[in-house]
C-alpha cells in the first residue's frame, strides 16, 4: 500500500530548532547547555513597552474577541501606515496592508500569491530557511543568488542579472540580512530594483529586523522603488520583542499599478482562509508601534554591546574569520581550519557535544553557508565570555594548538 503522506512536506526542514533536540538529551543527562541557535529576544530578557500589556487588557474588555476583518484590525493599519511615514517617508494606502499571524505568514501568503508549479524565484543564499520551505510546499524552484562575504555580504547583482529567466517571478531581498547581519546600501538596493524593473518582476523584501541597527543607515525597498512593485514584510517580533505574539504584516507598493489589484484579491482570498490573526494583539500592538523608540534604542544599545564583544572575540579565535554585523541579532562566521572536523554541521555538533554551546550550522541557510556557522548573541555578556571561552578551547584541541 502506497503512503497517504504528503511527500512535499518531507522536504520541510527548520535546522535553526532541530539542533535543541540534540541540546536537551544532554541538558537532561545533566550538561550545561548556552544557547546561542535562536533569535528570540524576550526569551532572553529583553522587553518590549510595557504599554503594550496594559493595552491588551483593555482591548480584551472593551471587547475585542470576535473576529475582525481578514486582511487586519482598522486601528492597526493606522498605526502602520503612521509608521511607514515616519520611519520610511512611504505613502501608504490601509487598503495595501495584510496583516499576519508573524511576519512568516505574510512571506508564505506573498509567495502563495505569486508562485506556480515550476515557476522560479531568486531566493539570497545565504537565505532564512523558511524561504525554501514554502517554495517546497508550493512546487516552485529556487534559484539562488550568492552574497559577497568580502564585500560585508552584499548581494552579488551581476549573479542576479544572470539567473532571471522567462520562469522567473520575484527577487527576494533579507535586509537587514538573516543570518549574516549585513545592512544594504541605498545603492544595492536602488540596483536590485532597477534589475527588477527591467525584466518586470516584482520584489519581495524582508525588512523584520529593520529597526535592529547598529552602524549606518537602514533603506527601506519600498521607500526607493520608482517602478518596481514590492511586498514588503515585517512585524513586531524581534525589535518589539513580542515574539510569541505572532503578529506580522505585508504591505503593498506598485507605482505603475501593475499589480496591486490581483495582489490585494490574492492576499484578501488567502487571510480569509485563517479569518482574522489575533484581534486583542492587534489592537494592544497599534497603540505602542509608534511610541517604542526609547526602549528599542535601549535595547539596540544592549545588543551593540554584545555585538561588539562577540565580534573581538570571534576575531581572536584561531581558525575562525568573521564579517562584522551591522544590525539583526546574528553573526555568521567562517571556519578557516577545523582540523579533524570533517564540515559545518559536524563542527555544530562537536561543540555542542564537547563544550555545551549551541549553534546552528551554515548549510542550514544555504549550500553557500559551508564551514560557517551562526551566532545569536542575545545572552548575557557573562553568558557569552563563558561560550566564547568554549569556543577558543574547543578551536585550539581540534587544531592541536597548545
């Protein structure tokens, strides 16, 4: 008897939580484990405005518990379009705003809205694995575009010009860059949509680690588009810190309006299938989006701090070469000489099994992540002086240095 099995999602993977299975075996054998895998601020004790709690108390009795409309609450695509002035200088009409259950879910909808079987999209890689996973899922192809580690990670745009073909149908843009760190110049991204434009394909752009800056400037893909449709999605998962409130959105620009109608039928068709993403949140998330500045700039000058710490230390680690981040919460080093260890994910496991400290392996965002590895460098800097110094001691046994 065949399986009943859907065999598209045995291609579905998410290495960034698979490696904590390994990681708690051996907390519960009794081994210390520093977890450095995952990008979640609150876990780490980083906090969100606390406006934010009382707001969703009252949204909860005033009643907000009923469904609203799919595409999102009224008061939080004010908010939205308030903040896409504010920080970005985009005009944004509330119609072209879908919000989503996390940031994520706005990327599968744009894909879902875009992709049939077999046709292409040109996905960075490095890329966050979940770009590949809903490709998977709606049997479209991945094509590749490489970043330039030399280069502070920029994307390579004469490897995008040379992989646009007739199956092509959007560029996806991470930026700020997960997992390397990496912030675009207004240049690059000026570039990457003028390559669009030319070959009349929409842009996807990422931008959830937007206000997690520590060095230059952030540019906004919609900000700069003159004739090039983008999506863009973002949320208020990392710098709001509100994780596990899974409350995220798309919006909209289309300067020639080439596609905004069908986008928005597509987009209304898809945030009808999940009725509405919390309501409560939604409303105790419009209150704060626009008046979070001093505690995200808090937070950011925390993170640099960290940053900064774990930068030198990567730096002075034998057989280990790194770019320097300039926002997100990661760090995405090269493993120069490894001695007996055989590739990345063997290098992930060895450290975790020998030293307690876990990571997640470069092959995880991509063939072009081999003999990397990423860092989240949220813990406390005492918690990352005691990895770091694992990390050196493991680097010197495995490549016999006394």
């Amino acid at each position: 008897m065949g399986s009943k099995l859907s065999d598209r999602v045995k291609s579905i993977s998410y290495p960034i939580t698979e490696i904590v299975a390994e990681a708690k075996k051996l907390e519960e054998s009794g081994k210390k484990i520093i977890y450095l895998n995952i990008g979640d601020p609150p876990h780490y004790g980083f906090e969100p405005n606390k406006l934010v709690f009382k707001e969703l108390y009252n949204a909860v009795n005033e009643g907000y518990n009923d469904y609203t409309h799919p595409s999102g609450l009224s008061e939080l695509k004010d908010a939205i379009v308030k903040y896409e002035k504010k920080e970005n200088n985009v005009v944004l009409p509330e119609e072209n705003i879908f919000t989503a259950l996390g940031s994520s879910e706005g990327l599968q909808y744009a894909i879902a809205s875009l992709i049939d079987p077999g046709d292409e999209a040109l996905i960075p890689s490095l890329w966050y694995p979940l770009y590949p996973n809903y490709m998977h899922l709606y049997n479209g192809k991945i094509v590749p575009y490489n970043l330039i580690e030399d280069q502070e990670w920029k994307p390579d745009l004469d490897d995008i010009r040379t992989k646009i073909s007739d199956k092509t149908r959007f560029i996806l843009l991470n930026n700020p860059n997960n997992p390397t760190g990496a912030v675009y110049s207004k240049k690059t991204v000026e570039k990457i949509l003028d390559i669009a434009a030319e070959y009349d394909l929409i842009v996807i752009s990422d931008e959830v680690y937007s206000k997690i800056i520590y060095e230059g400037d952030f540019h906004s893909t919609s900000s700069l588009t003159k004739d090039t449709c983008v999506i863009t999605s973002n949320g208020v998962s990392k710098a709001y810190a509100l994780t596990g409130w899974r409350l995220g959105w798309l919006h909209i620009i289309d300067p020639k309006n080439t596609y905004i109608e069908g986008l928005k039928s597509h987009l209304d068709k898809l945030t009808r299938t999940r009725l509405s993403a919390n309501v409560p949140m939604q409303k105790a998330c419009a209150a704060i989006l626009n008046n979070s500045d001093e505690i995200i700039d808090k937070n950011n000058k925390e993170l640099s701090k960290r940053c900064n710490y774990v930068y030198k230390r990567l730096k002075e680690t034998p057989g280990i070469d790194v770019v320097k981040p300039k926002g997100t919460l990661f760090i995405f080093p090269r493993i120069n000489e490894s001695g007996n260890i055989k590739n990345d994910k063997d290098f992930v496991r060895l450290l975790l099994r020998e030293k307690g400290v876990c990571m997640v392996h470069g092959t995880s965002f991509g063939k072009h992540g081999l003999n990397h590895f990423r860092e989240v460098f949220l813990e406390s800097l005492d918690a990352l002086e005691k990895a770091h110094d694992s990390l050196d001691e493991f680097m010197k046994h495995h490549l016999n240095i006394s």
